[in-house]
C-alpha cells in the first residue's frame, strides 16, 4: 500500500505537481511528510 503512495507522489511531482498540492492530496499536515513520499532527489546535470 505505502509503495502505491510513494509512486503516486513520485508521479504527481515529476508531472509538475507542486509539493503543497501533492500534500493537500496526501493530508499531510507538513510538507517533511509529502518529502518522504515522494522521495525527492535532486538531479544532477554533469
């Protein structure tokens, strides 16, 4: 179940989805929580 979150949430943001939409989604009560699901990482250009 918590996989289905975390692509969900990968999705939504690498579709464009800001953070404070994906977290209304979720009922996250702070942005950390919608931070873990989404298991942001910054891409590194070389």
């Amino acid at each position: 179940m918590y996989l289905n979150k975390h692509k969900k949430a990968n999705d939504s943001i690498e579709d464009g989805v800001s953070l404070e939409a994906v977290q209304k989604q979720f009922g996250h009560s702070t942005p950390i929580t919608t931070e873990i699901y989404a298991q942001i990482h910054e891409l590194t250009n070389f």
